[in-house]
C-alpha cells in the first residue's frame, strides 16, 4: 500500500524496520504469538534514487531560511553535498579561518543504547569517520566564510542567553541547546522546507 502511495523504495524499507521491531518487542512480551512483520520481504532499493536539486531549487530552498538559524546549516550542506550526519558534526576546530578550510572528521548518528534491555532504546553519538574517502577538506568562498562568522556570533548569543544549560560540544550545527541535532529531525526539517519551496518533499541523505 506504502509503495502503491508514492512512497520511495527506502521510505518503505525503514518503515518495514521500524514495525518489525516493534513486533519483536511485542512478542518478547507475549502481546504477539509471532512477529508478522519478520515473514515479509524486505524493498530492493535501487541506488538511483535522485537526490540533486538544480541551481534554481536550490535557491527556492535558500530564500526559505533566508536570516534564519538554519541558513548556514542548509548553505553548508547544499554547497558541498554533506550528508546530514557530516554536517552536523562538523567542530569549529576543524575550522581554519586564515586558509577558509573546513576538515570532515566527525559525523552525528543514532546507535542503540548498549547500557539499554531494550532495543528501542537509542542515542546520539559524535563519531569520527572511519574511511579516508570520507574524511575530507572543504574550501569555503569568502561568502560562507561570512555567513559562518555571523553564524558562530548567532550562537555566541544564544549560549550567553542560555547560561550553564549550554552544553558545549564544538560542533558548528548544535541544538539550541549547544547538543547534537538528531539527523532524523534534520530530514523532517528539510521536508517541511522542500513543502514551503514549494518542492516535492526530500530528505537529505
């Protein structure tokens, strides 16, 4: 039904995932005599799926944050093709303000809670890339050095404001809070923006 409703190979794949670990829970429980969910076969998920924005939806997307905390996230992102994860765990140290260089070294992602019976029970971590390939350079323009600098001022704010509940990580993208964002409320986001672009709604990778 999911597939028949316009919903992508992989939106259906992660919605299979999440129900049939629900259900396994359940069984555990004894709520389920067996985990109906475990019998389907899991979508194929073909590896051209179209991600890329032309010039023109990109700037549809940009003039929706334009001012706003988010507009150096979505440049960012946008400029060099960074997964939501890599952007979100970019550090001002890896930042060099002289050279307009931005090194790749960390991502956000979602893990389960090890410490947790259960396995639903999952956290944010802040984790380096493992890959050379990931591990990467990028070379700001003089343009997002700017924005970054205004964007670094903005937070400088929000963390006096804030006062002892700031929880400092370094990391250029936090949360109001100075924490991690979720890379899944990052997709959601992304969507709402694609919507108000006036765009089919995406999800960044």
């Amino acid at each position: 039904w999911k597939r028949g409703a316009g919903y992508s190979e992989n939106t259906v794949r992660i919605i299979r995932a999440v129900v049939r670990r629900a259900l396994k829970q359940a069984e555990r429980e004894g709520l389920v005599s067996r985990n109906a969910a475990a019998l389907s076969a899991a979508p194929r998920v073909r590896g051209n799926e179209g991600r890329a924005l032309s010039v023109d939806q990109a700037r549809a997307l940009l003039e929706q944050v334009r001012g706003a905390r988010e507009e150096a996230l979505l440049t960012v992102m946008l400029a060099f093709g960074l997964r939501r994860g890599e952007a979100l765990g970019l550090h001002w140290s890896a930042l060099d303000w002289e050279s307009a260089t931005l090194k790749v070294t960390h991502a956000v992602k979602r893990v389960r809670d090890r410490a947790s019976t259960s396995e639903l029970r999952t956290r944010l971590v802040i984790g380096e890339l493992k890959t050379a390939r990931s591990r990467r350079t990028l070379f700001l323009t003089p343009e997002l050095v700017e924005l970054l600098r205004r964007h670094r001022a903005r937070l400088a704010e929000e963390r006096m404001a804030i006062g002892p509940a700031w929880r400092e990580h370094d990391l250029i993208f936090p949360s109001a809070l100075g924490t991690p964002l979720d890379p899944d409320n990052v997709s959601h986001w992304f969507s709402r923006i694609c919507r108000r672009a006036g765009l089919r709604p995406l999800a960044p990778a």
